[in-house]
C-alpha cells in the first residue's frame, strides 16, 4: 500500500502496530487473521480502514488526522489498525461485501472476535473521529456489539451480490433483487440489510427500510444505516415536492434526524431543504430569443 503522504507524518507509523509490517510480507486475507490474532493477545480492538488509491477523503485522513498526536496515541493505546485497499485486496472486497459498504473512507470497529462495535463513513476531522474511537471503546467496554455474524462466510450471499462486490458487478437488475428479498423469511435480518444498503436497492424499500429504522439502527452498525436513510430522505424530497408538502416533509426530517450527530444533521438537513420545491431551470446562451 502506497503511502499517500510524506514521510514527515512519521509519527503514524508509530500508531499502526506491527500488522502493518506483517502484512508486507503476507497475503491481505492471512493479515486479517493476524489483527485479530494480535487484538486478542494485546486485548485491543480493531480499527479498519477501508479505502482506495485515488480517494481524496481517504487521502485527507492520512495527510490531516491519523498523524495528529491523539489520535495516533489513542488507536497505539486501544486499536490493531488494519488498513485494506477494497479495489486492490481481497479481505477489501470481503470485508465491503460483509458490511454493504458504499462510501469511502470507511472505517469498522470490531473486537478480536469480530463482534461489530459500529462503523463510519467518509472524512472524519480529528475531534469527531476521537469521538468515534472513544465511543467504540466505550460501547466494547458494556458488551454492546451488532448483530452481524462475526466471520465473513461467502455462501451466507446470494450469487448477484457476490459478484457485485468481489467481481465488481454491481449492475444487478430489481427484479433478481427482489425476487431474493421476497424469498427471505425476515427483510431485518443481516443479509437482506446488507443487500438493501450495499447495493442501494431504490425506492420500492424505502418505506419498509423506515418502518423498520429503529430496530435497523439497534441491530446494524449506524454508519450503515444513517446513509441509507440520507438516500431514502432524497427520494422522498421529490415525491414531496410534487405536492408542494414542504410541512410533511419536515415532518418526516424530524423523525430521521435523531440518527445523526448535530454536525451530520446540520449538513444533511442543508441539502435536503435547499431550494425545496424551486424550480430548476439552466439558461441557454443559445436560446434563440423572440
């Protein structure tokens, strides 16, 4: 893995612990077993960072905040770092198809016995991303993991989503979806979830998926959860401005906005209701004119 910053962050290298070093010298998949090796004889937790080369939020991460000194001090202190390259490594892709992953950056947070703690998404600027690793010490310490099976076993998925993800063929068509989820006993359950938020799955489920938020949100890591519910939040964006509803709209908002930090609301929230109902229009030099 390429560094994407100058050797003047140094001090990192001082936070990842020696899986790094051993994974120079392994394959990708034997130095995952090795961080939960390692987690369970240091009694640490494990932190992965799942990225790609060419991401800038991932980049970003490495250059501003996994060098600052608390930061690097508190995962050296409490976490077995684990970084993947989910285009290039195969425990990338695994890891990505095990938890639906869509956006980059993502980070995970285990135990050595791969109970989820929770996980993130996207560029975390140093006080926030302490406060992810403090909760996650916090919520390992009362025993609060999800209800994600601990092990990555391939055949727990369908073939479509295998393929979307270790094989990149991720153009599945709704009705080879659908007619899977049907076939499920509970739509709740880890696999549907993973499939419903990994692949994106459109409008047909987003009432379903927000029936369910609650228990999705107890049971399923939040990162997961908050950004399918941002999706969802722009479907119905649309659907109310058809009928100018911008006070059931709001309505709705309120109902999803207990998922999100303060910080993550105030952004969220600002795109939702930017220009509600306003008409787009784009002006054409070309236009002729009467």
């Amino acid at each position: 893995m390429k560094p994407i910053f100058k050797i003047a962050s140094a001090f990192l290298l001082l936070a990842w612990t020696s899986i790094a070093v051993k994974a120079q010298t392994t394959t990708a998949d034997e130095s995952w077993e090795l961080a939960k090796k390692q987690a369970a004889t240091e009694h640490k937790l494990i932190f992965v960072d799942l990225y790609f080369t060419g991401c800038m939020p991932c980049a970003q991460m490495d250059k501003d905040v996994f060098p600052d000194p608390k930061v690097a001090s508190l995962l050296k202190d409490n976490f077995v770092t684990f970084k993947s390259d989910i285009l290039k490594e195969e425990i990338g892709k695994k890891l990505s198809m095990k938890y639906g992953v869509t956006g980059f950056p993502t980070f995970l947070f285990l135990n050595a016995d791969g109970k989820v703690i929770d996980n993130a998404m996207g560029f975390q600027a140093v006080e926030p991303f302490m406060a992810l690793l403090q909760s996650a010490k916090e919520a390992a310490k009362k025993g609060d993991f999800k209800k994600y099976s601990p092990q990555i076993n391939e055949k727990d998925y369908p073939e479509f989503y295998q393929q979307a993800y270790m094989a990149g063929k991720r153009n599945v068509s709704f009705e080879v979806v659908d007619a899977y989820l049907k076939s499920q006993p509970s739509i709740v359950a880890e696999v549907p979830f993973v499939i419903i938020t990994g692949l994106k799955i459109g409008r047909q489920y987003d009432d379903l998926f927000l029936k369910n938020i609650t228990q999705l949100s107890k049971d399923f890591a939040k990162g997961s959860v908050s950004s399918h519910v941002f999706t969802i939040l722009q479907h119905k964006r649309k659907d109310f401005e058809k009928t100018n509803d911008l006070t059931g709209f709001k309505k709705l908002l309120a109902e999803a906005k207990p998922l999100y930090t303060a910080d993550e609301w105030t952004k969220f929230e600002g795109i939702l209701l930017k220009d509600f109902g306003v008409t787009k229009s784009t002006n054409n030099p070309y236009t002729l004119q009467k």
